[in-house]
C-alpha cells in the first residue's frame, strides 16, 4: 500500500509535474497535486505526493524535508486524514 504525503511551503508557481518530478528521485510517484484556490486558480503553497510504498515515502520525507526547491525551504511529512469539518453558512460566528 502507499503512503501520501504533504509538501508544504512550494513555491507558488510550482505545477503537479515539477512536484512530480522532484519527489520521482526517490521512489515511484504514484501522484501529485498541487493544491489551488478554488475561486482564484492560484496555488495555495502546498500540495500531496503519494508514493507507491511506505519505504519510499520514508526516503522522499529524510532527503526533501528542509530542501529547497526554487529558494524556499519545503515541509515534507507524512500527511494527516482529513478532519471532517461542518457546513459554513456564510454567517460570523456568534461571539456570545
């Protein structure tokens, strides 16, 4: 089974390709995607690899962690299930 991983602190202009690429040195990349604004397009500044085993994602996380990839220092480590978040309804929060 693979591992996903998150990449965090990517350089805006960063494509699912490049990410690709730079964690495909250190085992097979079974995706990548970087994260965008949904409204916008623009990248958030992170994304997700997943590798296709666990060892892999192990040597991607202890050579790319701290690396820098177009002047900025990358984030890499094992990524968390998503927490489950409620609906917004668009209303501020009631403060009372």
């Amino acid at each position: 089974m693979g591992a996903k991983l998150y990449v965090g602190n990517l350089p805006f202009s960063t494509t699912d390709q490049e990410l690709q690429q730079f964690f495909s040195a250190h085992g097979n990349v079974v995706s990548a995607k970087v994260i965008a604004d949904r409204y916008t397009g623009r990248s958030r500044g992170f994304g997700f690899v997943e590798m296709s085993s666990q060892d892999e994602a192990q040597s991607a996380i202890s050579a790319l962690h701290g690396a820098d990839m177009g002047g900025r220092v990358l984030v890499v480590n094992e990524a968390q299930p998503q927490q489950e978040r409620r609906p917004f309804d668009g209303r501020p929060k009631n403060p009372y």
